[in-house]
C-alpha cells in the first residue's frame, strides 16, 4: 500500500490524462484505495460508550425544555404587548 503523496500524485496524472480511457483504466484501483482509506479512517472512530450517550440524551431533553419554556415566556410577553399596543391605536 502506498503513501498518501503516492496515491495524490497518482490521482493527478490520471486525471491530467489524456482521455477518459485512462481514467477508466484507473477506476477500479482509485476505488480500492478510496475504500483501503475509508476503513483505515473507521477504525480511529471512537464511539460513546453507554454512560455518556445516557448523559448527553439527558442534556438535550433538559436543554429543550429549557428553551421551549423560554420561548412560551418570550411569546406570551410579545403577544400582551402586541395586543395592548393595538387596543391603544384602535381605541
């Protein structure tokens, strides 16, 4: 397996190439390398654990109760304003 300047250098000459035959040729190899690179890159992944999925699941629905109650408050606010503001034109 090659190094990663190899496999670019690569990838530029073939698609400096003269035609699409060269770039067909190279098709099949540039998708091995492309799924070499992918697994390699998958195999860093570093997935939570039970714990930390339970605690960050308990942040967000904490987090959207929060905003949710903010944004009744903030709109109950506008709406009286609005609609004493109205009956004070319209009086």
């Amino acid at each position: 397996m090659g190094s990663t300047e190899t496999k670019r250098a690569k990838a530029t000459s073939v698609a400096d190439g003269d035609g699409i035959s060269d770039r067909l040729k190279a098709w099949p190899e540039r998708t091995k390398d492309f799924i070499d690179e992918v697994r390699a890159e998958m195999k860093k992944v570093n997935y939570p654990n039970r714990k930390e999925v339970q605690g960050t699941t308990t942040v967000v629905i904490i987090t959207v109760f929060v905003f949710a109650g903010f944004f009744y408050l903030i709109d109950n606010v506008i709406t009286f304003g609005l609609s004493h503001l109205l009956k004070l034109f319209h009086s």
